[in-house]
C-alpha cells in the first residue's frame, strides 16, 4: 500500500501529522526502526509499525500486542505511513484518526525471514523486536478472516492478520499493556500528552479551519481522555 493512500487521506494543512517524504528519500541505513503507537480516536487502539523499504509497514491491533504465545491479537493491515511518522506522539485534532497519539514502545525489528515481501505475499511474518516493552520473537499470520478480499463494505484490500507472540525467555503470563501503559518518548498518559500538545495545535494549525470547528473538535478529543479509566486506558 502506498503512501498515496496515506496522504490522499490526510489534509495536511489541517493536521499536524508529518506528511510523508518519497520512499527513495526516506530510506536510511541501520537496524530497521519498529515502533508501537497507542492511538485514543474512535475507538482505543495499538499501532504496530515496522520500518522496510522506507516506510513503516502497519497494523492496527485493537487489544494491543500480548505476551502470552496462546493469545493470539487480531491486528489489520492498514496503509504504509511516513517513516517519521513513527517518532510521532501527540495530538491529531481533527479528520483521519483524530484523538492523541502515545509512543507506546519503539526499538528496531529483525525480520526472521529471507525475504520479507515473499513472508507478506504468504501472510506469515516472523520477526523479532528488540524494543523496551516487546522483545523477543513473534509472527504476523494472515487470516481468512474479513477483508481479506474487497468487500462490499468497500474495505480496500485490508487483511485481518493475528499477532502472536512465539514462546521464549520474553514471552509470559505479564499484561503489558496494563503493566506498561505510559509513553516511551514522554513517560505521560493521554492526558498529559493533550494537556502538553494543545500550544502546538494552536499555534501550528491555525489554517483552514474555524475556531467553532477546533473547539468542538478538540472537545470530543478530551472528553474521551476524561472517560478513560485511570490505569486502564490510560
Ligand atoms: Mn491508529
């Protein structure tokens, strides 16, 4: 999936999300960069994204990544984002994917297979990450579950995959994402995230857009902070 698709849903004058630069520009040198985004928007989720070719392949996990190897997390592939987009935490006033973003965890991935586009083509994805919260071994298995297929929904091609961790000196019985709810970069929840990102919205994004429509925007972002239960959620 493209960055096209990316970008064509995003107006980047409203949003202060990086925008993106060309796959040949943001290639770099190095271990590959993974990174796991808690993203508070319509519904409280997890984003597992792994840098390749320039861009972060993504999955959204609704329960978040777990370390037990026999639960297995539905996660659905979701459009390549922008490899800046994984430094990313803050705020997303309004459009696609409104709410806060927190930087769960961030590290670098290893592929445990030769050809990481064949591993995709094939729905089975063995990797490891080495990051501060998730270690060790783990797989993407695609499922036959929906969306595998353009749906009548007008699902795009996305694809229901499972997230499983393999059994190793870092899986176990320990609920991560209740453990280990704070953000990597910040060490804050939600609420500190918004609280420190609103001078930046302000500022930043002014354009395009009335204060009626920011206010009521940024209102429904707090409010949903506010519903979250203190350690839970948040
Ligand atoms: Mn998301």
């Amino acid at each position: 999936m493209p960055l096209d698709e990316y970008r064509a849903k995003r107006d980047f004058t409203r949003s202060p999300e990086p925008k993106g630069e060309t796959r040949k520009k943001a290639r770099r040198r190095g271990p590959l960069r993974f990174c796991v985004q808690k993203h508070l928007a319509t519904q409280l989720h997890y984003d597992l994204r792994l840098e390749y070719e320039g861009v972060l392949l993504s999955w959204a996990v609704p329960k978040g990544p777990s370390l037990d190897p026999t639960v297995k997390r539905f996660a659905v592939r979701v459009e390549d984002h922008p490899l800046e987009y994984g430094e990313f935490e803050g705020l997303i006033p309004d459009g696609y994917g409104a709410g806060v973003v927190m930087l769960w965890d961030t590290g670098t991935w290893t592929p445990e297979v030769d050809d990481v586009e064949a591993a995709l083509a094939k729905g089975d994805l063995k990797l490891s990450l080495d990051g501060y919260k998730l270690k060790g071994s783990w797989a993407l298995v695609r499922t036959r579950g929906w969306g595998r297929s353009k749906s009548a929904a007008g699902d795009d091609g996305k694809a229901s995959w499972l997230l499983i961790k393999h059994r190793d000196e870092w899986s176990g019985a320990l609920d991560i994402t209740e453990f280990a709810p704070l953000s990597v970069k910040s060490g804050g929840d939600f609420a500190a995230i918004l609280a420190a990102d609103l001078p930046d919205v302000w500022t930043k994004n002014p354009k395009g857009r009335t204060d009626g429509d920011l206010v009521a925007s940024l209102t429904k972002i707090v409010e949903k902070v506010e519903k979250l239960t203190p350690g839970k959620g948040r």
